[in-house]
C-alpha cells in the first residue's frame, strides 16, 4: 500500500472502520466533484476568478465527504431495518451523521442543508457579474446558469439560504459593462439572482416569488450565453407557463 493514500481511499477506510460496509462500498460513496461545478470552476479560473473556483472545488469536495458519511449511515440503518439489529443501525447512522457534520463544522458550515450549494449559487452570481463586464462572455454565462439545479422552486430555497457567512448581493445594482447584447442579458441575470435572494418572506408566497424571479435569471442566463429563452430547461417553461402565466417563445 502506498504510503500516501488519496482522500477517497483514506475516507472510504475511516468509514469502512465505523460501518462494517466493504470498502468498495465505500469507496463508491465518495462521489467526484459534479461535472457542471467543475466546469463553472474552470471558466472562473479562465477569467482570472481564481479565489472563486478555488472556493467553489473546496465547497465541493466537503459536500461530498459529508455525503458520502450520510449515504454510509443510511445504509447500515437501512439493513438493519426489521431486525434484531436495528438499534446498532440506528447507532451507526447517528455516528455517520456526526461524522458528515463534522467535516461541515471544520469547513465552516454550521448545519447540514443548503449552505453548500447556497455558496455554488455565489460563485455562478459572481460568473454571470463578470460576464457582464466581457464583450461575448457566452461561456463564462453557460456554466454559471448549468449550476443552477431545474427546478426554480428548490433553487428558491438555496439561493436565499446564506451559505456559511452572509454573502453580498448588493454589488448587482452597479453593475456595468459593454452594451453587447450577451452583456446585457448576463448583467440582467446577475440582478434577478440577487432579486430571488433578497425575497424574505417567508411561506409559499416568498418561496413563489423567489422562484420566479430564478426563472428571470436562468432566462436571461440563457440570452447571455447565446441560447433561446429558458433552453432545454423543463421545470423552468413549466413554472413560466402555468404559474407565471406567460408565453415562451418559440425557438
């Protein structure tokens, strides 16, 4: 065995260790960072964004640790259901558990929930302001909308959700750049970001309105990247059309 194990290997034997689960098992929960954050990362780097996708890769790889504990524990829980064993699955699953906010707490998240894709959302916002800044900043754009998960309703939770420290939207109001028809649209993107963030509420009619104003960003995100209207995205044309009662055009 080499003496320098990769993260995985080392994290698949802490929780072979604290589950009895085979390592391949285990191996398997640690999963690789998502491809869209990767590439988001990567068009960051590109334009000189370093700190951002450095912090978005980090971001990633806690998220995976902690869910990779969480898979653990629910799955020793989930064998142990209807048997005499139960109660050992129930200790382990905790133990996962305590383990997976552990990893969080040492990253500076305080619980386990939205915050790590909260602060996903803060890199793709600070994408689609510096893509609002560029003459054809189509790529840049492209990634940070592919961030955002298809479903304006679940984006409405993570965007207003704070990530690990309150992070500042405000910078959208001022923001300027060439008048290139994709500067524009991502320049508009970054604010309805910052709209959806802003809406507190609180109950179904602030869930509903920070959605909407989602649906703005991924629609303008889409114009900044050189795509039609809300492109290839299913929950956000339906959500458009039948709660916001509005036409698509066609493409």
């Amino acid at each position: 065995m080499p003496k320098k194990q990769p993260f995985a290997a080392k994290l698949a034997r802490r929780i072979q260790a604290a589950t009895g689960l085979s390592y391949t098992d285990c191996l398997k929960m640690y999963g690789p960072v998502p491809s869209d954050w990767t590439a988001l990362a990567r068009e960051l780097r590109a334009v000189g964004l370093v700190d951002t996708a450095d912090n978005l890769l980090n971001v990633a790889a806690v998220n995976a640790e902690a869910g990779a504990w969480f898979e653990a524990g629910g799955m020793v829980q989930g064998m142990s259901y209807d048997t005499e064993d139960y109660a050992n699955g129930e200790r382990v699953n905790q133990a996962c558990a305590d383990a997976a906010e552990a990893a969080l707490n040492r990253a500076g998240f305080e619980t386990y929930g939205f915050d790590t894709e909260a602060e996903a959302y803060h890199c793709a916002f600070l994408a689609l302001a510096k893509a609002g800044t560029m003459q054809d900043g189509r790529a840049l754009a492209l990634a940070a909308v592919d961030v955002f998960d298809d479903d304006p309703l679940y984006c409405s939770d993570i965007v207003r959700d704070r990530g690990r420290a309150p992070f500042t939207y405000g910078t959208a109001a001022g923001l300027a750049g060439p008048e290139t028809p994709f500067a524009i649209a991502a320049r508009k993107a970054a604010r309805a970001v910052a709209a959806a963030s802003a809406v507190r509420t609180g109950g179904d009619e602030g869930w509903y309105e920070a959605a909407g104003h989602m649906v703005e960003a991924v629609w303008y995100g889409c114009a900044a990247a050189g795509l039609p209207p809300l492109h290839e995205r299913k929950e956000y044309r339906l959500f458009y059309q039948f709660e916001m009662d509005r036409t698509i055009p066609e493409e």
